[in-house]
C-alpha cells in the first residue's frame, strides 16, 4: 500500500517549489534533472545493451532444441599407382537432439534466470544514475547559495573597510583597525574565488549527471514521502531492493545449475537425416539414430557437479549477505536524516544568534563599546553560521532520496518522471524465441528502433 501511495505522492513533490522563493517559470526543477539524467545516461544504456546480451543467451539456449541444418560440398583427388581419379558430391544434412534428459530445458531456464538478474542490476545502475543527479542538483544549489553569501560578505567587508578608513582619518581608530580589516576583506575575496571554484566543479558534476548545463534553477520540491518507521522502510527494501532481486534471482539460477551438472551425466539421443548427389549423378538419403552416454570423463562431470555445489553455495550466501547490507544501508541513510533534520534546527538556531550578535556588535562598535575586531569576528561567524545552514539543507535532501534508494524505490516509474520508461521485456519478447521468420525480423527491427539503436 505504502508503495502505491508513494509514487503518487512522490511524482507530486518533484514538482512543487520549496520555501526559497519564487523562481522563474523556466527554472530547472530536480524532476527535470533526474528526467535528464535517466534520458542521457551512458552507464544506463550500457547496461541496457548487457541486459539484451543476456536476452539473447535465452534465445541461444532454445535454439539448441532446433535442429541444425547444413550443406556440404565436397572433392576429392586422389594419385595412386593404379591412377588418377577425382570425386565431387553435394549433400544436404540435419541434426537434431531428439531427448536429452531436460538437459537444454536446464540451460533455457538458467538464462531465463540470469536475465531477471540482469534486469534487477539495471534497475540498480538507474537509481545510481539518478541519485547521482539529485547529489549534482543539490550540490549545484549549495554551490551557487555559498556563492551569494561570499558575495555578499565581500560587499560588506568593503563596507566595513571604507567606514573604518573613515574612522580612522578623524583618529576613531588605529591603523591596526585599517588593517584588521584590510585581512578580513582579502580572505573574504579568497573565500568567494574558492567558493565560485566550486562552482564550477558543481557545474561539470551536474552536466556529467544529467547530460546538460544547468540554466537557473528551481527552489528544493517538498520532501517524498517516506515510511513512518525505520522497521517499515527494512521491511520495504527486503522486497524492492533491486540488488536483493537480483541475487534471489542469482541463487535461482545455481540452483538449476546444480541439476545441470546432474543431467550432464544422462544419456543423450540425437537424430540425423540427409541427402546427397555425386559427381556421376548417384543420389542417396540417410536417417540415423544415435544414443550415447559418457561412462567415465576423467573425473570431469563429477567435478562440474562439485563446482555447481559450491556455486550454489555462494549464491545463497551472497543472498544472506546481501540482505544484511540493504537493511544496514537503510538503517544507514535514516540515521542521516535524522542527523541532518538536527543539524538544521541547530544551524538555523545558530544563524538567528549570530544575526543578532551581528547586529548588536555593530551598534555597539558605533558607540565605541566595540572594535573593528570584535564586528569582523561577529561577521564570519554569521558567514560561517549560513554556510552551515545551507550545507544542512542539501544533505538533508540527499538523503531523503538516499533512502529511496535504499529501499529500491529511486527508479523513473516510482518517481512519475516525466521520460518514456524503458521496457526491459520487449526485446526479451522479440528474440526469446531465436526468430528467423521475416515476421519475428520485423517485430525486431521495430523494437530496436524504438530504443534507438537500429
């Protein structure tokens, strides 16, 4: 219930404009980053090409139950002491494995197996890629707010040195004063040349997540809706967590192993069949039937036995372990909003105390109860103070979609993003089938240029 109610909810929010103030019509909201990002991805379409190499495993394993259907053209020359003589023929052949003991079946079901794994490690890559555009968009804000208050700061350390310059031609000051001042302003000017530095940087990581550079930005949307409960949002990530998923998916498929390695010891019957014309015009057809069975390899088979033990082994254990590190992970990432929900109310708390002091500092450094010391302490503490509050703010905000994350909830259908969604079935559809037909080439060619890749 919790998940129905969240992708509504959540669509929503990515939407909305936070408490920063209106913002231009145009601005870049964090859905269209993300939307940017799960359309321009290179890891994504990457693993998309994984995902129908896989696929494609599927269609090889049910080609194996097909029979093989060759020509053969031969010639012969042969020199001997009774003469010369020389042979040509054209023949025409098919085998098929008529009864394997479910061996190909084995093989077609491990594939199978093995792509629903595939699937669930690209649902892993998306919601990399897109927590990867929320850290870039959040950053970018951060970035561009250190930015302003730098700014700022420099406006009125120039303010500060021209009133203390002031003073200090009526004799209000000493030149210590000047150049108490004179320091402040020029580390103020280093502070804002390091803060557009990262700037920059934020800029680079926010076109490397979402394929673009950023134009103005949209304020922060209201927070997804979460669990109410840390147990809820365990309980939540044991059954979506794609890397869960995939590693059930995983141990499945060394499950089926194990009765591969079993089946490989079983008899196995093929047939053949054939037709073919020589050089003097002789024509000729075959049928043939052959069963087999392998009585001693070495040691091989039983060893491949052995070895699909073992895997199956460390698959249900990767599964175990796997479990244990999504719930520590979710436990992870709550504790981070509860820490940084704290770092806020401590930070804005802190902003409205140096504000004050702030202000209180200045007045009273009119009045000359204060020096130019004191008022440029009182200033960077108020700086310091802001940048707090803003780091806070962006930290909370990644972890509210770190713990989507957490929990496998950070995908573009969740979210309601506003992108075509990719369906990872409609290749699998297409090809499962090992199609030869000109129908089946088509219904191919038609899905590979919808993902754009004919």
């Amino acid at each position: 219930m919790f998940l129905k109610a969240a992708r509504s909810v959540i669509a929503s929010c990515l939407m909305a404009v936070g408490v920063f103030g209106a913002v231009p019509a145009q601005a870049e909201t964090l859905a269209d980053a993300l939307a940017s990002a799960y359309r321009n991805s290179n890891l994504i379409e990457q693993n998309r090409a994984v995902l129908r190499a896989a696929d494609e495993d599927v269609a090889g394993a049910v080609a194996k139950l097909r029979p093989v259907l060759q020509w053969v053209a031969d010639w012969d020359w042969t020199d001997t002491p009774a003469g010369r003589s020389s042979t040509a023929s054209l023949a025409l052949q098919a085998q098929m494995t008529l009864f394997d003991f479910g061996r190909n079946q084995l093989g077609i079901q491990i594939a199978e197996q093995a792509v629903l794994a595939t699937r669930q490690a690209l649902v892993s890559v998306e919601q990399d890629v897109l927590l990867s555009a929320v850290s870039a968009y959040f950053g970018l804000r951060s970035a561009l707010e250190n930015v302003a208050i730098n700014e700022n700061s420099v406006r009125v350390l120039n303010e500060t040195l021209r009133a203390t310059r002031d003073q200090f031609e009526v004799g209000e000051v000493t030149r210590t004063d000047v150049a108490l001042a004179e320091a402040r302003l020029a580390a103020a000017r280093a502070a804002l040349a390091a803060a557009r530095g990262q700037l920059a940087v934020a800029r680079e990581s926010y076109k490397a997540a979402t394929g673009h550079y950023p134009g103005p930005l949209a304020g922060a949307p209201k927070p997804p809706a979460l669990p109410a409960t840390l147990a809820e949002a365990q309980r939540i990530a044991q059954r979506s967590h794609p890397a869960i998923l995939q590693a059930q998916y995983q141990a499945k498929g060394a499950d089926l192993g194990v009765s591969l390695a079993a089946a490989q010891r079983r008899p196995n019957l093929t047939g053949t069949a054939g037709v073919s014309l020589t050089e003097g015009g002789t024509e000729a057809a075959a049928l043939g039937l052959s069963l087999s069975q392998t009585i001693y390899s070495g040691g091989a088979l039983a060893s491949a036995q052995r070895k699909a033990v073992a895997n199956r082994e460390a698959a249900r254990a990767a599964l175990l372990q796997t479990s244990v590190n999504v719930s520590q992970n979710v436990a992870a990432t709550w504790a981070d909003i509860e820490v940084a929900r704290a770092q806020i109310k401590a930070t804005e708390q802190q902003v409205q105390a140096a504000q004050i002091a702030y202000d209180g500092v200045r007045e009273e450094a009119k009045l000359g109860a204060r020096t130019t010391l004191d008022v440029l302490d009182a200033e960077q503490s108020l700086l310091d103070a802001r940048a707090n509050r803003i780091q806070a703010q962006a930290n909370l905000q990644v972890a509210y979609y770190s713990l989507l994350a957490s929990m496998g909830l950070l995908t573009a259908e969740n979210l309601g993003l506003n992108v075509p969604i990719y369906d990872a079935e409609a290749y699998y559809n297409a090809v499962r089938s090992a199609p030869a037909t000109s129908i089946q080439g088509d219904s191919l060619d038609r899905v590979l240029k919808a993902i754009g890749k004919n």
